[in-house]
C-alpha cells in the first residue's frame, strides 16, 4: 500500500511483507535458538543478533497460534480466525513508527525499535496477517495439500485455487498421485 502526499513523500507500508513473516514464523523449525535466528531475513540482521533463548519460548507459543489462525481460515471458521487475531494483537499491539535514513527513505513500521526483539517481529506478523484477512479474507490462508508438508502460504491466485505451499511440493504430489494411478491400473482386479 503507497500513496503519494503533498511535498512529494511516498508513504509505504508492506502489509503483504508483513503477512509473510507470520507464514515464515509458522513454518520456521524453531527447536532452539538456532533455529529462531534462522527466521530472521537480512533486513531483519538485527534481530538475529539480540534474540536470546527466552525468545524461544515466545516464538513458539506465537507460532501455534498462529497455525491455527490459518487452520480456523482454511476450514472456514472465520470468526474463530478474527477472535485469534485480535486476542494476538492484544499481546503483540502495534506501536507504529516512522523510520529510514533520509527524507527519500521515510517509512512505517509497526514497533518501536525499542521493542524486544518479539514484541517487534511479532507485532508485525500479526499486524500482517489481520490486515491480509481484512483485505482478502481468511479463504486466503492455505495449508500445503502435500500430506508430507503442512506449511501454511497466503493464496495470492487470481482465482484462489491455490492448493500447495510451492511448486516442490505440488509437484511432488502431483507425481505421488500419477504413479499411485499407474500402480492400480497394473493391479488385477
């Protein structure tokens, strides 16, 4: 979302990027403090340097919520998805913030840089996620169709028919399902 304002600043606020750090949290591997650094995407090289191990304990606990968030969606239980979120966003609140280097950089954020390193993250990622259910509705959550996956992805498909996490796995399945036809049509009746 940008707009143009008077004195010619654009105001940018990625809510898709955010959305996307809650997919990136729920199928992060987040065994120990390795694997919460892992989550952490360049531009977010800070965080990776000041989560702590009690961190951990917070991602995860967000991480299942936020599972079922998209398990509410995808299962058409919208208003157990919006009761989910707002009760995240109450611990997770957005506390918004102008940042960048110059006037040609200014930009929001949802946290102030204060934050701890979840508080951060995770205001964002919740804050993401709701404005994505608001805009798209929660039919736009997924959850991979491979049975041997189980990540959640946003559907943004133009007819939302969108059913795997990536084109892995969908291939993968795909040719699960060929080869599995093939068995039973060589198979005596």
């Amino acid at each position: 979302m940008s707009a143009r304002l008077s004195g010619g600043y654009l105001c940018r606020v990625n809510f898709d990027a955010y959305a996307r750090t809650a997919v990136d949290l729920v199928n992060a591997e987040l065994g120990d403090l390795a694997g919460l650094r892992a989550l952490f995407a360049d531009e977010q090289g800070w965080m990776r340097d000041e989560v702590v191990e009690k961190d951990v304990a917070i991602f995860r606990r967000a991480q299942r919520r936020l599972r079922e968030v998209f398990e509410y969606g995808t299962s058409g239980r919208d208003a157990e998805a919006v009761k989910e979120l707002n009760s995240l966003l109450e611990v997770f609140p957005v506390q918004p913030r102008i940042s960048g280097h110059d006037a040609a950089d200014w930009h929001m954020h949802v946290t102030s840089r204060g934050s701890s390193v979840s508080a951060e993250y995770l205001a964002g990622a919740v804050w993401g996620l709701s404005v994505w259910l608001c805009e798209y509705g929660s039919a736009r959550f997924g959850i991979c169709a491979d049975e041997r996956c189980g990540n959640v992805y946003l559907d943004t498909s133009s007819n939302n028919c969108r059913r795997f996490c990536s084109e892995r796995c969908a291939t993968r399945s795909h040719v699960a399902a060929h080869r599995a036809r093939k068995r039973a049509a060589l198979t005596p009746a």
